[in-house]
C-alpha cells in the first residue's frame, strides 16, 4: 500500500468530509457537489486524489458514475497504527 498517497488524500479537509458523506452508501459526484460550495471540477479533483489513494471505487449505472468507500484500504491503515501502538518504548522493560 502506498502510504503516501493515503495519508496526501486524508490531509485535506474536503476529501475528509467526502469520506463521511461516503459512510452513508454510494453518491454520484453531483450528489456530492450538492454539499460543497465549490465547482464540479474541483469536486472531480478531489475525487480523483480519492481514487488515486485507493479511498473511493466507482462504478457505473447507466449514464452515471457512483461513489464508494473502500473500506478495506481504511482497515489496513488502522492495523499499521495499531502495530505501531504495539511496540515496545525505548526504556521499556521486556
């Protein structure tokens, strides 16, 4: 997994809110503009950091493209804190 790209898609605050609308179930990108007071082509850019991350999926309903979290990308980075979490401290005994 390319942490990176991860953790440059989570650092911005409207991704992040993208995410949470995402919670919810899947959203067309007008559906997703409808929060935001911006362009559809910045919510295409941001979109697009989403996917490149591996954080959203689309996938294809007649003439529209729908929005999805992925999950499992979420999940991996959580394990790897969570290891992290796990190591013993210098000065630790053990």
């Amino acid at each position: 997994m390319a942490f990176a790209e991860t953790f440059k898609a989570l650092s911005d605050p409207v991704r992040r809110q993208i995410l949470e609308l995402l919670k919810e179930g899947s959203m067309s990108a007008g559906e997703i503009g409808a929060h935001f007071d911006m362009t559809g082509a910045t919510i295409s850019y941001h979109l697009k950091v989403l996917k490149k991350a591996d954080l959203v999926f689309e996938s294809r309903e007649k003439n529209f493209i729908y929005y999805q979290l992925n999950v499992s990308v979420l999940e991996e980075i959580l394990l790897w804190i969570s290891s992290l979490k796990d190591q013993p401290q210098a000065g630790d005994e053990g």
